[in-house]
C-alpha cells in the first residue's frame, strides 16, 4: 500500500513537473531536474521524490538541502522526446549494460552507488515516454553528515546529471553485512532425502527487473535444500545492489546459499570487497575453518562441492590452484580413486559457450579438476543456458568408461536468472549438446550418492507456461 501511495505521489510530480514545462513557464526546480538534446533526442532527467523511513515524502527544491535518515526511498524519472529511440540513436547509462527500456545510474559524492537497469513505471503519452525509477537508499550504513544524491543518464554518448544535496543524520552507524552467518559457510543441515538432494543453480539474475522476480518464485516452488548463485549482482556488485536487487528475492536463502564472486563484483572494486561484505565472508581465500571466501569446499549428500573464483589468477602455482591442489590431495589420500566422491565445482564463467563471453583461461581450474575425475562444472556469465555433455579437458568428447560411464566432465551454463537474454549465438560448436537463449530460468540438480538428474527450466513470463528445456542424468566417474 505505500508503495502504491508512493508511486501515485511521484506520477502526480512528474505530471506537475511536465505541465510546467509544456507551458513554457521558465523551470522552477532547475537543481532536480536537467534536461540535454542529443541530436533528435530531448532528455530530461529529475530526482523527484525522497521519502525517510517513517516519514513524510520530500519533493526536493532548487538550492534546498534534504535531511534524510534510515532507509530511504529515492524516486527519479526521465522522460524522452521522441518516445520511440530513432534507428542509430543510444540512450542509457554510460559504460553499463543497456536495457530497452534505458537506465539511471545514481551516485553518491562521486562515487559509483547503483543503476537501475529497469524502470519501475515506464509509458509512452503522444511523442513522450515517461519512466520512473526507484531504489532505497540504506543511508545507516553510511557516516552522518552532507553528501550530493546524483541520477545521471547517457544519450548518445552525451552525459546528463541531476544533484540534490542532502545531510544524512541517523541515530547509528551500522556498516554490518545483512547476514550474521558469522563468517561462515552455511551448515547446509538438511538431510539428503531417498529423493534425492535438490540444488537450484542460476546467475547473471538480480537486477531489478520484473523476470528476475518470476525466476525466483519459481527457484523457491522447489524448496531446494541448496541455493547455488553463480555471480553477478547488476550492475557493479555494490552493497546498495545487493541490498535492492539480491536480497529482496534471495536474502531469507542465506542459511543454504553457496555463492561465488562474478566478474560485475569487481567492475567498481578491484577486490570485490562489497561481494565479500555482503556475505560476511573473509576477503579473498578462506582465512578461518569453514569460511566463505574467494574459494572453499565443503561435503553435501555424499558430494564434494568446489567453488572457486575465475576472476584471478587460476594458474596451478597461484593461491587458489594450491588451495584446489591439496584439497583434491587429500580426497585422493583418504580413499582409492576409482572411491572418491562424486565431485561439482562452480565459478562464474565458462570455458566452454557459444556466446563470445566464454573463458577459455579457466582451462587452468579444468587442468586441476579433470585428472581428479570431477563429474560436473556450473557456470553462468554467458546470458543463455547450455549443456556441453562428457567433455575432456582438450575439448572435445570424452567417450565412456565401463558400465559406459562418461569418462569427462558435464559443464552447464546458468546466466538466465533474470538480465538480458543474449541477443545472438556467436558460435556453433558442434560438442554443444543443447543450449536456448530464449527464456530465463534456472537449473535444478538432484544430487544421489552415485549420479545426478539435472533439469532446465524455463520460467513463466507472461503467458508463456513454466515448462522444462531439457532434463537427464550424469553417472558419476
């Protein structure tokens, strides 16, 4: 309900604000609202609404500073004339990934904070579109004290930006992670059933767009005792983008969530240290027993489970391959070979894709995880889903053991958790056993002591059905 107040008060400014405009009355909120003609476009950008917790919406006024506090709700809109974007014209934010709908990036003092991706409201009126974009502000997690609040957008490579000033004045200051995991991997408690484990794996998901919403329904319709995230928070992996974008569909998930860190994580940080600060994780490698990191392992229905980060350095000498190295050591020390477990490791991206994103740097971590006889790779960073089945480490078909047991490894590509789809396939590799990036979805893994059954499913959208792409089981080595 105060939502929709909030959203009735911000469309009843914008109308007020475009009556003034259409007028010809001179603009009276020349400091929140900026406007810029980019060869056919007219772009005008406002921050038109800042509402504190628990208290009354402010409409910012030109000169004026905004006290605000707690967790505050900041509303902007653009509106573009012509509505329609004309053939070879660009509009969006600059430097970050482009939706139709185009983008607002905010920031604060300077300093990179959040993009909108997606809109909140959008509508075409005559020759106009009007779009609204909202977020909230956690201003606690922030010291007291003057900042300048900036919305900016890029037409054709043109920048324009709108300031309000404001002076934040909380009661405390409380920079804590959102998770009080302590530190540590998640206990993961639940027993493994004689129906199996369930794992639910995606990435390159929440962004604030409607479909990363749908994806996450139907990722809690199977209660999975699992949540694997692959990477990426849009648009930077910055803790405002982890607090509106992730945990609003994933945070109650903590206690059975195994993560690992993208490659957007560290777009604004070159340690990734908001990704690690979300997650409440020691920065870099595990530094205590049973600590999130860079890379760990832990056991899980009778699986060795692996993730590892393919944004450093993945060489067999660096910190990360001597960490794989003696965990996959003492696997082999602790029981013959042709005993050990069945073995999944994740990161981000992939070696293998038909989209141009693929990784093959990360032929180093298969270097180490192929001659172990590890069975399955989960990847995202590709925006699609495929399937490249019984693949060796040269790269191409392993063929079978005996009992016809595949000899590679299975890598699945999961970067369909809720941005944009891929537009093109770049390649087609014919060692691709299935692949679709048409519908966002998520992979659904039914760990046993011995095999794993795997399906993709596609989400509902619209009136397009929930419906499974593709489905089938890996015997472990």
């Amino acid at each position: 309900m105060a939502d929709r107040a909030l959203r009735r008060l911000a469309v009843a400014f914008v109308a007020a604000v475009a009556v003034t405009l259409v007028s010809g009355v001179s603009e009276a909120r020349a400091d929140v609202c900026a406007s810029k003609q980019s060869r056919s476009t007219t772009a005008t950008i406002c921050i038109v609404v800042l509402k504190p917790a628990n208290g009354t919406p402010v409409s910012p006024a030109p000169g004026a500073t905004v006290t605000i506090r707690g967790k505050t709700r900041v509303v902007a809109e653009i509106r573009y004339r012509p509505g329609i974007v004309p053939g070879g014209e660009t509009r969006g934010c600059g430097g970050e990934r482009r939706t139709p709908s185009g983008c607002i990036t905010f920031s604060v003092n300077g300093g990179y904070t959040l993009t909108r991706l997606y809109p909140n409201d959008s509508t075409v009126s005559g020759n106009t579109r009007v779009s609204t974009y909202a977020w909230t502000w956690h201003t606690g997690k922030y010291r007291n004290g003057g900042r300048t609040l900036t919305a900016q957008l890029t037409v054709n490579g043109s920048s324009l930006a709108v300031n309000v000033p404001v002076v934040l004045s909380n009661r405390s200051y409380a920079p804590r992670s959102p998770i009080p995991n302590r530190g540590l991997l998640p206990s993961l408690r639940r027993r493994p059933k004689a129906t199996g484990y369930v794992v639910a794996a995606l990435g390159d998901g929440p962004s604030g767009s409607r479909q990363s919403s749908i994806v996450a329904r139907m990722v809690h319709s199977w209660d999975p005792g699992m949540l694997m995230y692959l990477g990426d928070v849009y648009q930077r992996g910055m803790k405002e983008e982890f607090l509106n974008f992730y945990d609003p569909l994933y945070a109650g998930d903590w206690p059975r969530t195994l993560p690992t860190v993208g490659n957007h994580e560290y777009k604004e940080r070159p340690d990734a240290r908001d990704y690690f600060w979300h997650w409440n994780y020691p920065l870099g490698a595990p530094k205590v027993s049973g600590g999130g990191g860079g890379w760990y392992t832990l056991r899980v229905a009778g699986w060795r489970i692996i993730s590892l980060n393919s944004n450093v350095d993945m060489s067999a000498a660096s910190p990360q391959g001597t960490w794989l190295s003696s965990v996959l050591a003492r696997d082999r020390d602790r029981r013959p070979l042709s005993h050990h477990p069945c073995t999944l490791a994740f990161w981000h991206a992939a070696r293998f894709s038909d989209i141009s994103l693929r990784l093959p740097s990360t032929s180093k971590l298969w270097g180490q995880l192929y001659p172990y006889r590890a069975d399955v790779i989960v990847n995202a960073h590709s925006h699609a889903y495929e399937r490249w089945s019984n693949m060796s480490n040269a790269g191409t078909k392993a063929g079978t053991g005996a009992g016809g047991r595949p000899r590679g490894i299975t890598e699945f590509v999961v970067g369909t958790g809720g941005n944009v789809l891929a537009q093109t396939w770049q390649t087609n590799n014919p060692y691709s056993d299935f692949r679709q990036r048409t519908r966002w979805g998520a992979l659904k893994l039914v760990l046993f002591p011995g095999s794993v059954e795997y399906s993709y499913w596609a989400a509902k959208v619209g009136s397009t059905q929930m419906e499974m792409l593709d489905s089938g089981t890996i015997r472990c080595h």
